[in-house]
C-alpha cells in the first residue's frame, strides 16, 4: 500500500460498552459505521476483575489490527467524567471509584475518554440515528433501569460532570420522599414485572372497568353481577399470568407481561399502563425543563408492541407536559440497536482525540 493510501485512511477509535449483563468492544472511525465488534456476556460473580480481563484481551487484538488511536468507554452506572473514575456500578462489584481512564490509559497505551452508557447512546442517535439533524435531543433507554441523556448541538450535556437529564431517578409526587421512590421503580422492567407480581400476590380486587360503564340507570342488581362479572375476569387473567410464569411468581418477567397484555389480557395492560404513566411523567418534566426537538426512546422494553408502550406513553407525555410545548417535540424509536452505545462510545473518543 502506497503512502497517499495509508495517510487517506481515517483513524480508528475503540468503542466499548460495559453494562451489567453484556461487554461489547467496537471499532470504527466514529461516523456510524462499526469494522469490528466484540461481544461478551458479563459475569457478575467474577466481578469487575472478570470485566477487565475481558476488555484487555479482546481489545488488545482489536488495537493491533485495526490501528487504534483512542479509546472512548461507555459505563452502565454512575461515573465521574473528568476525573475518569467509576463510581460504582448496581450490578457488578469491584467497581466503586474505579480509575477505569487510568487502567486503560496503564494498560491498553492509549488515550481514553468515559461517559455513561447512556449519554453515550444518546450521542450515536443524535449523530447517526432517530435524532439526526435535530438541535436537541433527550434519549431515554427504558430496559432494566432507566436513563436519560440530553445532548444538545451533537454534544453530551454533562452539567457539572456528575450526571444530568436521569429521568429514571425522578421522585415522582411530593410525598415520594425516599431514594428508591422513583420513576424507575415504576417503569423500568424490573418495576413493571414487580408491579405484575405485586398485583397477583394482592387479594384485594382492583377493578379494571368501572362497575357501572355502559349501564345508564344502575340499579344494586346490575352493579352486583358486573362485579361478580369483573371478579371472575380478573381471577382469569390472573390465571394467565400465573400459567406463563409456570406458578413461579419470581420469575414473571416484563416479557411475560408485555405478551399477556397484547393477546388481550387486561390486568397485564392496565400494569403497562400505569408504568406508561409514570414514564410519560418523568419525560413531561424532561421536556418541560429543556424543550427538547425529539426524544428517542431505546432499550429492551421499548421493543414491545406500539400499542403498549409508546402510543400510550405518548399520550400521557402529552398530559403532564408544559401545554405550550404540545406539538413541539416528536417521541421516536431507537435506531440503532443494541450497539447504540458502542457507536456513542467511538464517537466520543473520536471527539476527544481529533488529532491524535
């Protein structure tokens, strides 16, 4: 290969993702396209000494082949981005105030920069996906937490470095006065398969249609049978509920919900609702603060039928936010899968080191 064509060649960054189930290590010149990825499940007993091993061996291999100038991490939990230590992490040990930008820099040679996962995301949708061309876009990934990340003018916003736009960790109400009272207690999927749970340990009735719709003169009798009729539903939804998770109430998951409420079972759509709910709260005080163009929703629970998730929580975005803003912002899907993070990740490396 002749000069010219080496010195045509972009330069390569590393991109790697470190969530509580999945490691994943891309490379790619940080213009949404990807040359290489990586893809590891995580192992939580091995802890974060487990992670690391993992991410030196692979990325060693991925440096040396694909000529890689920096490195961009993307950090499932709490971070501080300036000093480049992790704070801890909620499903892995090993990891609070972890030098990570250190190790790498120790370990792999090379200049690295760290963010949240999130934020991360937000910066590959907001360059490469949903939320291309747009000035403002606030990301939020609803999968087993949930997260927020404002990027504004193709940029994260960071506040003073120790987290901003986590409209996850919303209190949702005044008297929501405890830290694990919060929007994604709610509406994450570890909230909606608890709230399932909760609702088939529960033995009080809650009704799902008012006793007296469609009776114009209700009269004891009728409201009577339509009680006996609503009890007896109820009781054959929960059934349903109990059969898909085999009688194992621990292991009924969102899945599980999401499938339920879309083949017609009531008691699983009024839980999605109430987690709609709560999320479009949390999103209506997002907009309402920063006026985003479009939020872009990711993650795993996004993935369920629209008609579940996002028409409903469209419309109860639209309930809660600054009216004014009504019809100002788009509520969109993720585009970029499950590699959303990576591609964040190799975007940002390439930000921090242009000249490299």
């Amino acid at each position: 290969m002749s000069k010219s064509a080496k010195s045509a060649t972009p330069p390569m960054f590393l991109g790697i993702e470190i969530g509580g189930t999945k490691l994943q290590l891309g490379v790619g010149p940080g213009d949404g396209t990807l040359a290489a990825v990586d893809r590891f499940e995580v192992r939580p007993k091995l802890g974060a000494t487990g992670i690391l091993e993992q991410i030196e061996s692979s990325a060693r291999v991925l440096i040396a082949r694909h000529n890689v100038v920096g490195i961009g991490i993307g950090f499932g939990g709490p971070i501080d981005s300036q000093s480049g230590i992790v704070k801890k992490s909620h499903h892995v040990d090993g990891w609070e105030r972890f030098g990570l930008v250190d190790w790498c820099r120790r370990v792999l040679l090379l200049p690295t920069t760290l963010q949240n996962d999130c934020d991360a995301a937000g910066l590959a949708e907001a360059r490469f996906g949903a939320g291309r061309g747009r000035r403002a876009v606030l990301f939020v990934t609803v999968g087993t937490g949930i997260g927020g990340g404002l990027i504004l003018d193709n940029q994260i916003y960071r506040g003073n470095g120790h987290g901003a736009a986590e409209i996850g960790h919303l209190r949702p109400g005044l008297h929501a006065d405890r830290a694990d009272q919060t929007v994604e207690s709610l509406a994450s999927g570890w909230g909606i398969a608890a709230a399932a749970q909760a609702r088939l340990s529960d033995p009080i009735s809650h009704a799902f249609i008012p006793l007296t719709s469609g009776l114009s003169r209700s009269s004891p009798d009728e409201v009577r049978q339509r009680m006996i009729e609503t009890e007896e539903a109820e009781e054959e939804y929960a059934a349903d509920l109990w059969d898909r998770c085999g009688g194992k109430l621990d292991q009924l998951t969102t899945y599980m919900v999401a499938q339920a409420a879309a083949e017609g079972n009531e008691v699983a759509r009024e839980v999605l609702s109430h987690a709609c709910q709560a999320l479009g709260w949390g999103i209506a005080q997002a907009v309402t603060l920063f006026s985003p163009e479009v939020v872009v929703i990711g993650g795993g629970v996004s993935l369920m039928d629209e008609t579940l998730f996002l028409h409903p929580l469209r419309i109860e975005v639209e309930r809660y936010v600054f009216p004014p803003l009504i019809g100002t912002y788009e509520i969109a899907p993720a585009q970029l899968s499950e590699q959303v993070v990576v591609h964040g990740a190799v975007a940002a490396a390439k930000d921090a080191f242009p000249r490299q």
